[in-house]
C-alpha cells in the first residue's frame, strides 16, 4: 500500500505546506500559553501535539479511501453528522453558554465541525447528479435544505461562527458548480434584507431610541414587519399566477422583486426571535467597536491595538506585550492571528498567509486538474471551507468583520476542527492521487 508510487502521487507541497502551518501554530500557542497571568493557557501546545498527530492518522485514512467511496455512501455520512449533530443540541455540554460540544471523559469534540465536511461531500454527490438541471431554480431547493437544516440545528445551540462559515460555501459549490447568477443573487438579495432590519431593530434598542421617525416607528415592531411581507408574498404569488396563464414578460418584473423582498422580510424576523442580543450585537459592534468598549467591543480593540504595536518585525517571540500581559483574549484559539502580528509583525503575518494561501492554491489546482465533477465539486467545497475560515477569522481579527468565534485553521488550538481539516486535506490529497482514474 505504501509503496514508492502511493508516495509519488501524493501531494507533497500541499502535506508539506499543512505541517509548516500546524507546526507555525503550535509554536505560536506556546507563547500565547506562556503568559504567567493565565495559568489555563499553560500546556495547550502539548495537547495540540497530540491533536496534530491523531489529525495525521485521519490525512493518511482519508488519503488511503477512494474518494469516489465517500460519493456513494454521501446521504449515509450527512445523516449519521446530522443525528449527532442532534443528540449533542440536545444532551452536549455547555461551554461558554453553547451546547456545541460532546465530552468522553477528558476528551472532548464539536460535531458541527465534521457537519461541514459531511455537508459538502452530499453537496458535491447532487451537483454531479443535477450537473444538466442545476441551472433552474427549483433545483437550488435540495441543497438549500442540505445547508439549512444543519445551519438551524447549530443556531439553536447557538453557534453562530460555525454556522456562518455553510452559507459562503454553499454559495461557492453552487456558483462553481453551474448555478444560474441571477438566481444566487436573488438569495443573496433575500439574506441581506433578512439581516439588515435584525440589525437595525437591535441598533435603535440599544441607543435609546424614543421614537419619533415614522418610517422607523413603521418598522420597529416585528408584527409590522410580518404584515408587510405577508401582503407582498401576496402580491408575488398573485402576480406570478397572472404570469403562467397571460404570458407577459412584465411581470417577472413584479413578482421576483416582491417575493425577494417578502421572504428577505419574512426571514428577517425569524431571526430576529431567533438570534441572541449579544450575537447581533457583536455584528454591531464590529461597524464600531467603541458602541461598547468594555463589552461585546472589548476583544476587537485589544487586538487591533496588538495587531498595530507589532510594526514590520513584531517586538520578537514570547514579547508581546498584548499577548504576554493578559490583554489579548482568546488568544490561543480566535485571536491567534493577533499573537502572529503583535510578536512577528507583519513579516510572519505575511508569512501565515503565504502558508494558507498556498494551501488554498493547491487544492484549486487539484479540483481544476480533476476529471470528475464530483471530485472537483467535493475539492472546491473543502477549499472553500478553509478559504472563508481564514477570510473570515482574520477579518474578525483586523476588525471587519464580525466577532464570530470562528477559529483560523492550523493555528488556532483545538482538536476538532483541527481533525476537520486534515481529513479534508486527506480528501484533497486523495483526489490528486487519483486525478487520473475517472
């Protein structure tokens, strides 16, 4: 099994660039576990060892079966996620005030974060079924209900960084995978409307508003907003009835805005019953930080403050003041980035991105170098994981992005997302070495 040709396939530059990235890491969790003020960070370069070596075990496995297996037994593995995905909601145990965890004596995992391997490797089977229909709408359906059950399921948890990171994705595989734009667009259209009045709603509770505006008082309550979609889901489904017996082509002018707005409004307030104050707050706080400096602000200014006194060459290994002193939180897990550029500066910032972004391009290449489209489906969904984890933890770090909880993929400590992401390395690897057999 192990011969000179398994070896020879295997993608070295991409096995090579992952261990110089868990390795980079591990030594910068040692010096964010060095500060002498939280005596809780101290060893955790020992476990991610541990983690780096069983997360070796699941590459060489997943390496070794044929990725095309994983493809036949898709629905199997989605389900069996999304049944522990369940039982954790249900029975796991709560850290941080999330059930996102199922614990077996001293060993601990997040099944969400296997979910998202799952999610991809369905998503990648349908898009190779649908490859000639993918094109109408109607079969945009199935994978929305592949992404959206779990995304709920995880919510109610609630773990909103884990949940954020399906929707780019399922987004990316679908554009990729041959969807309609317009069609991506209107959904992107009815996320946007169904984030924005949450938003807004929480930014006028939490200023103080007293009233005043008309159009805000319109749309302060919820009730208002329910009413407001119902009669324009009214007006799209009337509409869209005169349109299949006339035929005029003016209405599609009519009733896809209006149905894009309704489900945009509709969406809107079921999350707002849905989201936590302190999670649309974190949104909130991103846009400016100062809102709550002691709060929900607090982390995102720590870090900038030691993301900026890091300069060119950073103030030297195990020297950040940040970092050493006890300001920086979460250091060891989301704001890892922060340590890099504080003690580092932005040569080894420049540097962890180099890293990642060679990962990234290699798995491009193994999916564009793919014959198969459920091979190059299911390396672009892996990709695409690991792009929006760095895109949107490090943008969490740099402050444009929202505070989310979303750790940055072979540096942050944990071994669950870190087991994720080699297995999908594994995938990666598997389908280079099999690129010529389909």
């Amino acid at each position: 099994m192990f011969n000179r040709d398994f070896f020879n396939r295997m993608d070295i530059v991409l096995i090579g660039a992952v261990f110089l990235a868990i390795t980079f890491g591990i030594l910068m969790i040692y010096s964010a576990g060095f500060d002498p003020a939280i005596a809780a960070n101290k060893g955790l370069y020992k476990k991610q060892i541990i983690w780096f070596i069983m997360g070796i075990i699941f590459m060489v496995v997943m390496s070794i079966i044929n990725y095309r297996v994983l493809g036949d037994y898709a629905l199997y593995i989605y389900g069996f996620l999304l049944f522990i995905l369940l039982v954790t909601t249900i029975f796991g145990r709560p850290i941080r005030g999330s059930s996102s965890w199922l614990t077996f004596g001293f060993f601990s995992i997040q099944p969400s974060e296997f979910m998202k391997l799952g999610m991809v490797i369905l998503l990648a089977k349908y898009l190779e079924l649908r490859e000639r229909d993918i094109k109408n709408f109607k079969e945009l359906l199935v994978p929305s209900l592949i992404v959206l059950i779990p995304v709920l399921i995880i919510l109610k948890q609630p773990d909103l960084g884990t949940a954020a990171i399906f929707i780019p994705v399922l987004f990316t595989m679908l554009f990729l995978g041959g969807s309609d734009v317009s069609h991506l667009v209107s959904i992107i259209l009815i996320a946007g409307i169904a984030f924005l009045f949450p938003m807004l709603l929480t930014y006028w509770e939490w200023s103080g508003y007293k009233g005043g505006n008309f159009i805000v008082e319109l749309f302060v309550h919820v009730d208002v907003l329910f009413t407001v979609a119902g009669i324009l889901l009214l007006i799209a489904i009337t509409t869209f009835i005169t349109h299949y017996f006339v035929n005029k082509s003016f209405l599609r002018k009519i009733y896809i805005p209006t149905a894009v707005i309704s489900l945009g409004l509709l969406l809107s307030v079921v999350i707002q019953n849905w989201f936590k104050v302190y999670q649309k707050k974190r949104i909130l706080v991103f846009l400016n930080p100062d809102l709550d400096p002691h709060g929900s602000g607090y982390n995102i200014i720590q870090s900038k403050v030691a993301i900026g006194s890091g300069g060119f060459f950073g103030k030297g290994f195990l020297q950040g003041t940040q970092t050493q002193l006890g300001f920086l939180p979460e250091k060891t897990s989301d704001f890892i980035f922060a340590v890099v550029a504080e003690e580092l500066g932005f040569a080894g910032a420049l540097l962890l991105l180099f890293i990642l972004g060679l990962i990234i391009y290699r798995g491009i290449r193994i999916s564009l170098d793919t014959r198969d489209k459920f091979g190059a489906m299911l390396a672009i969904g892996i990709v695409s994981i690991l792009f929006f984890h760095v895109f949107i933890n490090i943008g969490m770090v740099i402050g444009i992005m929202p505070v989310t909880g979303l750790p940055l993929s072979f540096f942050s400590y944990g071994g669950s997302n870190l087991f994720m992401i080699m297995m999908g390395i594994g995938i990666l690897n598997n389908i280079k070495m099999n690129k010529s057999s389909y």
